[in-house]
C-alpha cells in the first residue's frame, strides 16, 4: 500500500453509532499535538486491521480474546518521553498504558517516532524527527 506524503495522522479507532450518523473520534494527543485541528476539514481513510480473516496486522493469528498491541511496525507517531528505563531508553506510553521504548530519547522530549519491532505488552520506536 502506498502512503501519502500528506499523511497527517495515523491511529486506530472503532466507529461508533450516534444517533443518524456514524463517528470515528480523533484520540486527544493528535488535536494537542498539532497534527490536526479542530477548525479544519480533513480526508479520512479507513484500512482494515486484518482481524476480519484472523489474523492481526502482521499477519500473524489473533488471538480473539486477546486485546492486541495499539501500533504496528511502521507506523509513525508522535509520542511524549515520560520515563526512562532501566537501560536508559525513553519510555513513552500510548493508548492502555501500552509501552513505547525510544533508544536516546529524554525524559519530557516530544519525538516523532517510526514504530520498529511490536510484541504483545511493549514495542520499541526509533527518533526520526
């Protein structure tokens, strides 16, 4: 799949019904952060997560009662360094607390990340921005 350079934002969201209309709601961090805002006017594209043939986004079985990671290798985020770890790597977290680990990143640094390796209770993101 080819990705747009105008790509703003990348997130998953479930659509929800509300009243006569459907919503897919924009997480807080995307409108704090920057990458979009409220006054404008945005094109939206739906990708499907795999989870329809069970298999989870890389292609691996999904396990159905099993909450899967929220990113994917690849993806690109902006994340905010709340901790460092053991090792000296920035800790970042996400959507339920998932954890990010950022190699060189520094405590209370926002950075734009591309997600590298996932497993099921943490991933590992490198700086490129």
């Amino acid at each position: 799949m080819e990705i747009s350079d105008k790509l703003l934002c990348l997130f998953s969201a479930e659509i929800e019904e509300a009243e006569d209309r459907f919503v897919v709601e924009v997480p807080r961090r995307e409108i704090e952060s920057g990458s979009v805002g409220t006054e404008d006017t945005y094109r939206v594209a739906l990708i499907s997560d795999g989870a329809v043939d069970g298999t989870d986004a890389s292609g691996g079985t999904a396990p159905p009662d099993e909450p899967q990671p929220p990113v994917e290798p690849g993806e690109i985020r902006y994340v905010e360094i709340e901790d460092l770890g053991k090792q000296g790597d920035g800790i970042a977290r996400v959507e339920r607390g998932y954890v990010i680990i950022v190699p060189g990143a520094e405590v209370g640094e926002r950075v734009k990340i591309e997600i590298s390796e996932v497993k099921s209770n943490f991933a590992v993101g490198e700086v490129i921005e």
